[in-house]
C-alpha cells in the first residue's frame, strides 16, 4: 500500500467543535456549530471563524461584530450536532437544545452556562474568502468553569471531555500522549 493523490482539500483535521453564539442589532440569539476556527496570534490574543454568508447567523456576526466561542464536551454533542444542520431562522436553538443561555462580561451575545470555556470576542476584520468569509477577531474575555480547576490555580479541560471533529464525525480525544515538550524533558532520578 502506498499514498495515492486525492483532490484538493481541507485535509487540516481533527478541528475544535465548538458552538458560536451571536445576538443580532433586534436582540434575537442564535447559536451556530462551527469546525472551521482556530488560534491567530497570542499576543494580542485573537481567533478566527469561517463562516457561509448564506448561514442564518453571518448577519448577526456581521451586524453586532461579537460572538462568543463556546467549547463542547461529549455531553453536549446532540446540541452541537443539532445547531449545525438546523437553522435559527425559526427555531430556537437554546429552547430545542436545553442549553442554558448566560450573561457575558465584556460582549452582548451570550455564553453557554454547560461549556467549560467561553471565548468572547470582537471582530476586527472580515475577510471574504469565497465559499466562507473568515472573522478575525480579538478576545476580549475569557470565562472557565471552576469544577476544572486545580488547587494551584491549572485548568484542565482535558476532564471536560473535548469534543473534536473530523471528517463529518465527532470524537473525543481519548487519552494523553504525552504533554508539551516530553520528547526532550529529563528524567527524574529515582531514589534508591
């Protein structure tokens, strides 16, 4: 067996699911399934998330210029299935999917009470892209669910069960392979 060519593609998997929530300028909320973001820069820090123009929620994105990232666990993933192939314009997703809709601190589109992370940001550019549009925005603030806290103050969202998608498929993440920098670490000298 060997490798043979395939078409060209976003190939760049398994990706964040996550569920964006928005609030347009009438003060209606939406959430929106999105596999297509990620981490741009650190400091400042800031994201980006594609999005379809032909999406219910790319108006309230592009009207407000907020939204909020919402981490998934294992036990939300009905709903993230859910608000990715139903459309806001006549459901409400919060009311369907028995998630809690919460205040955010520093944007007018609410969080989700059951993610372990959420990520609220301000959109500081658009970029029309073609099939998607990416937004490139700032985090403003960030709100983490404490019970994944450790006594020295680490987070440890690993305990959330993560919930990550490929290839039309979400998974979770299974365990550990080793953490950032293991492979030159030293080893500890056991006591005799």
């Amino acid at each position: 067996m060997g490798k043979i060519d395939f078409k060209p593609g976003n190939m760049l998997y398994p990706l964040p699911a996550v569920l964006v929530t928005v609030r347009d300028n009438a003060g209606k909320d939406n959430m929106i399934t999105i596999a297509w973001t990620g981490t741009v820069c650190t400091n400042p820090p800031m994201l980006s998330i594609s999005v379809r123009p032909e999406r219910h929620s790319y108006q309230a994105l592009t009207e407000s210029g907020e939204f909020v990232v919402n981490l998934t666990t294992a036990a939300m993933t009905r709903a993230l299935d859910f608000c990715g192939v139903r459309s806001g314009k006549n459901v409400d997703k919060f009311a369907m999917t028995g998630l809690t809709r919460i205040r955010s601190r520093k944007v007018q589109a609410p969080s989700i009470e059951e993610s372990p992370v959420n990520i609220e940001c301000r959109v500081r550019q658009m970029i029309p892209l073609g099939s998607h549009h990416m937004f490139l925005a700032d985090v403003v603030h960030v709100t983490v669910d404490e019970k994944y806290m450790d006594e020295k103050g680490g987070f440890h969202l690993e305990k959330a069960d993560p919930v990550v998608y490929s290839h039309g498929t979400y998974f979770d993440l299974g365990r550990s392979r080793g953490s950032f920098g293991f492979s030159v670490r030293k080893k500890k000298k056991r006591k005799s």
